[in-house]
C-alpha cells in the first residue's frame, strides 16, 4: 500500500449569510502535516473545488510558533493555492485521508458526492480515514458499497455543541455537528472539558473532537498506519 496521506482542504472564504471570513483552521493542516511527514509519510492536497484553500483569520489569533513556520513558507502557500480537486484524485495512491477543519468545511464538504467516493476507495482498500473538528462533516454521508453509512454504530468525535455555543457560532453554522454525527447513527463522545485534547479510535475512522485535538489524532494515525 502506498504510504501518500491525502489531506482534505475547505475553498470557503466566508459565511454565507454574515460578513465574516471563514476557511482552513491553519493549525488542524499544520499540526498534523507536520507530525506525518517528520514520520515518513508524504501528503497531497485536495479540495472539493480544487485551487485555492483560503485560512481562516481567527485561526493565527493565537497561532503557535509552529504554524507560522509553515505559513511564512512559500511552498507550503503555493500548495493551499494549488490543491486537486477530488477528479484528479487516484484513491489507490493513499494509504489514509485526513479531513481537516474549520468552519469553512461545514458549507462545502458535507454534499460532496466526489470526495466521497475517494473516501470509500480509501476506507474499502484497508486505507485509514480520520478527520478533526469540523472537518467530521466531511464523513457524514459518505456510504460504503453495501450502502450503509461510514458513521453507523462508529465511535465518533467531532466539535461539540458546547463549543460551538463557547464560540458564539451556534447560531450562524448551518447545522451543529454533534447532532449531525448522532443523527447519521454515529456513537458521539466528547471530553470533559471542552478545547483540550480528545480523540476516539473506531478501527481505521479516528477522530478529534477540537483544534487542540489535531497532534495527538496524527500520532494515533501514525500509530495505525505503522501496526498495518
């Protein structure tokens, strides 16, 4: 099996109904681009409509040192401008998919039939499929070919509605997640205390419930991948 991870994108630059920007959460790519390729295993960009990836401002309010060594990289900019979109994609080429978060994600990876679809390749071809945050929404109607839901009877996380109220976006976001994960059948947990760490493992679908969840769901990726 090859050992590419493909790392799903948002192309949201705002809300919709509100004048405010929107996009990639810059540290759920950075954390864990960062952690699989110091591993060994090389990553490829995607996005539903391919080419530019816009970052969610809000995101560098707080930003780590980390971040901005990958944001003040050119290479790694030229990429977010540049992603696949999902018809240039080859599943076969991936070992695991990574959906990556931001409110961005909730607007444009949910109803897309093509990302779906590499996603069941993966999945089906003994591949990994993890997502952080919001960028669950990304499994949430992605079938398998005996039809049933990727999420059914999964242990899942996801962002919670507590932190979504704790961000004053519950009231702006076209759904919430926690309600959509347990509406398509998925076994939601959460932690204790809303923005640390917290990620459940169901098999090949590991998720993290928050952006502070992103380097510890790489490290159980990793983990996996290598008990492969």
């Amino acid at each position: 099996m090859s050992k590419k991870i493909l790392v799903v994108l948002t192309n949201t630059p705002k809300y919709p109904a509100i004048k405010r920007a929107t996009g990639l959460w810059s540290g759920e790519a950075v954390h864990f681009v960062d952690a699989v390729l110091k591993a060994g295993y090389p990553v490829d960009y995607v996005s539903p409509g391919g080419g530019y990836v816009p970052i969610d401002p809000h995101s560098l309010q707080m930003a780590p040192d980390l971040d901005w060594q990958w944001l003040e990289d050119k290479s790694f900019l030229d990429l977010l401008g540049s992603t696949s979109s999902p018809d240039q994609v080859k599943a076969e080429d991936y070992c695991a998919m990574y959906y990556t978060g931001g409110h961005g994600v909730m607007f444009d990876f949910p109803n897309n039939q093509p990302l779906q679809g590499v996603a069941r390749k993966v999945y089906e071809s003994n591949g990994i499929i993890a997502a952080v945050c919001h960028g669950v929404v990304g499994l949430l109607n992605i079938k398998l070919s005996d039809n049933s839901l990727l999420l059914k009877d999964r242990q899942v996380t996801g962002f919670s509605n507590t932190e979504e109220k704790l961000a004053a976006l519950d009231k702006v976001v076209p759904f919430l997640t926690e309600n959509e994960l347990i509406a398509r059948g998925g076994l939601y947990h959460k932690g204790d205390d809303p923005w640390q760490p917290f990620v459940v493992g169901d098999g090949r679908l590991l998720t993290g419930q928050n952006p502070a969840s992103t380097a510890l769901l790489a490290q159980k990726v990793i983990t996996a991948l290598q008990a492969q």
